[in-house]
C-alpha cells in the first residue's frame, strides 16, 4: 500500500489538523487528534496502522479533545509538555464553553516533556523543540531526516501567527518561537495546526513578525 508519509485530517469544529505521521509499513505517530477520534481510528485501521505514540503540540481543547478516544482504542502512550498540563485538566470545561459538545475525559499522560530532548518511537528519532508564547508548554516535533517538523499554532501558512491573547500567552516569547522554527532548513516541511502545510522556504515568504 502506497500510503503518504503525513496524512493530514482536518477535524472537529475549528477544523484543527490531526495528523497521521506513517513511520513504517506498518506504524505511526498522531499528532494532536482534536476531534473525532472514531474517524481518526478508522483510518488508521483502514491504512493498516498502529499508533506507537500520540504527540500533543499544546493542551488547547481544538487540539487534544480526539486523544483519549484514540489513546483507548489502541493503548499508546500520549506526550505533552508539563507547561501545559493545566490546560488539559480544563479541556472538558472550556470544550463545552466553547463547543456546546462534551468530549469526555482528556487522555491519560504517559510522558510529561520538561526540557528540549530526542525521543525515539519506533524506528522514528522526534527532536522536541520548545516554542512557547501561543501557550507556555508549546512544542514542535521535528524530524530531522526526513525533514518534517510539526508546528502546532506557532504560525500559518497564509503568514499569520498563533493567538496571543490568552492571559498565558505572550508575544515576545511567540516571535522568539517563530524565529527558531525559521532557522531550519528551508526544504523542510512545516505542518501547522490549522490550514495547509509549506516549506521553511515558502514561510519565509510570508511571515510578518
């Protein structure tokens, strides 16, 4: 089966990216499964995938609320960084505010980040990047060989950047963020959280910061 190396499944109401991240001919990543976690296990059945990890960029609700339905149907472990564990602990709360819809329990965490390291999942070597500011415990998953790095809402394809409007938040730390992703290389991929991926070359083009 050919299948692409990042799937990408817009999900949920806000449409936020969940991504697939296919690692072997028969193992992936997911990253930031935000809604409809039966569709998200479905395609991974459909692709004849197991999760071996879910990564979670940050703990927005838009970002998280699929996890524990994905986490249940196939029992892998869930990472995110510690910073931002108070937002997952509200997610229920502020799903309902802002959805109308109840998404159950947030998932269970197996692996709280602290600082910037290398992790192996499989036979896939993830480098953790700390880009704080949209939240304080924002990461970016980059994949240096095969020059993928996935951004959460650090910035977008049309040039814009994450919120800062959140008592949490901060602009200044957000620019210092874009700025580290920027010094990638320019053929690498940029996944984002919501809209369409680029280059480090094409954001280049069009960040404003």
């Amino acid at each position: 089966m050919n299948i692409p190396r990042v799937i990408t499944l817009p999900v949920g109401q806000l449409r936020s990216n969940c991504y697939i991240y296919h690692t072997s001919p028969t193992e992936a990543l997911v990253v930031d499964p935000g809604d409809d976690s039966d569709f998200v296990n479905q395609k991974l059945l459909d692709l004849e995938l197991t999760p071996q990890a879910i990564l979670i960029t940050h703990g927005h609700f838009d970002h998280v609320m699929g996890a524990f339905g994905v986490q249940s149907a196939f029992n892998c472990p869930v990472y995110i960084h510690q910073d931002d564990d108070f937002l997952l602990q509200r997610m229920r709360e502020t799903a309902i505010h802002f959805t109308e819809v109840d998404p159950g329990p947030p998932p269970l965490i197996t692996h709280y980040f602290s600082t910037e390291e290398s992790i192996t999942i499989g036979d896939l070597q993830v480098t953790l990047i700390k880009t704080p500011g949209h939240t304080p415990g924002s990461l970016s998953f980059y994949d240096s060989k095969n020059h993928v790095v996935f951004i959460g809402d650090i910035f977008f394809a049309d040039g814009s950047t994450g919120g800062v409007d959140h008592s949490y938040s901060d602009k200044n730390t957000l620019r210092n963020s874009i700025i580290k992703i920027s010094e990638l290389p320019d053929d690498t991929m940029v996944y984002p959280g919501h809209g369409s991926s680029l280059s480090i070359r094409q954001y280049k083009n069009v960040l404003t910061f």
